[in-house]
C-alpha cells in the first residue's frame, strides 16, 4: 500500500475483514507497523487469534458486548457509543503521533451508518493520516465516504458453504 492511501472493503459479502487483514500481514511483513481497531463485531471478534501476531501487527477493540450493537438494549448501546467514541479518539492519537504504517478501522462504515460517526467526523479523521495508509472495511458505502477513498473494493458473496 503506498504512503497515505485509503482502501475501503466494503459490500454485503463474507471478506471484507480478512481481507483487510490480509493486507496487515503483507504490511509486517515488509517491517511496517500495523494498527488494527475493530468495531461493532461483538463476541464474533477474531481479535484474540490476532494478537498472536503481536507486535508486528497491535490489534484494539474498545467495545465490552459480547453481542453486536444491533443486538444490543438502547440503554447498553448508549453505553457501548462512548467506547466506540473512545476507540475513534484513539485512533486520532494514533494517526496524530505516526504510531503506524497502516492503520485499519474495521466495520467503521457500520459505526457511521449507525450514526456514531458522522460523515464529516470520519472525513477529519482521515485527513489527520499525513503519510499512515488506512483500511476501512464496512457493509455499506456512501457515496460522500467512497470519494475520499484512493482504492475501493466492493465484497459480494455470489456463493457461501459453511467450512467444517
């Protein structure tokens, strides 16, 4: 991935996140500095299996449900939006101090389409990554998000069997 650049995966097929993930293995393995921060994936999080690849590639997940926001009481969303809110701010630092090389915000189109993240909040987001390339993986693509974007790829499931 060239300096600074977006990629979005995003569509309503299987892949998106290992895909990006993909991505984070290819990074470290050129030596470069990979931050993963997951959002909305509940107690369905590969998160754990990641951080065996610490710390080559640093894996953040600020949400405490084990179940999907969508799942989840208004009450307990309320209180999952503050550790979603969290999590962009720490993504802010972590662009801010050149933490990384890479720095993938997974399902961040989900927290916009859910109204945590506004549109304009993202786009600022972006613009603080000076020469950090990001991946942002999601469902659904706006229009006003996919022109900010320098690669988008759009994931569609055509056929899917479980693997055992």
């Amino acid at each position: 991935m060239e300096k600074g650049t977006i990629c979005i995966y995003a569509g309503d097929g299987r892949g998106k996140s290992p895909a990006a993930i993909g991505r984070a293995v290819q990074a470290a393995m050129d030596g470069k500095r990979v931050v993963i921060i997951q959002f909305l994936k509940g107690g369905l999080s590969d998160s754990e299996f990641l951080r065996r690849m610490e710390p080559e590639i640093k894996v953040f997940r600020f949400e405490k449900s084990w179940e999907t926001y969508g799942e989840l009481s208004r009450e307990k969303q309320q209180e999952e939006t503050v550790n979603i809110k969290n999590g962009i701010g720490f993504a802010k630092k972590v662009l801010a101090t050149g933490e990384c090389d890479l720095l993938i915000l997974d399902e961040v189109l989900g927290v916009v389409e859910n109204g945590i993240l506004s549109v304009e909040e993202l786009k600022e987001l972006l613009q603080c990554r000076e020469e950090t390339g990001i991946i942002l993986t999601g469902i659904h693509l706006c229009d006003e998000i996919c022109v900010l974007a320098d690669e988008v790829s759009r994931i569609e499931t055509v056929k899917f069997k479980v693997w055992e």
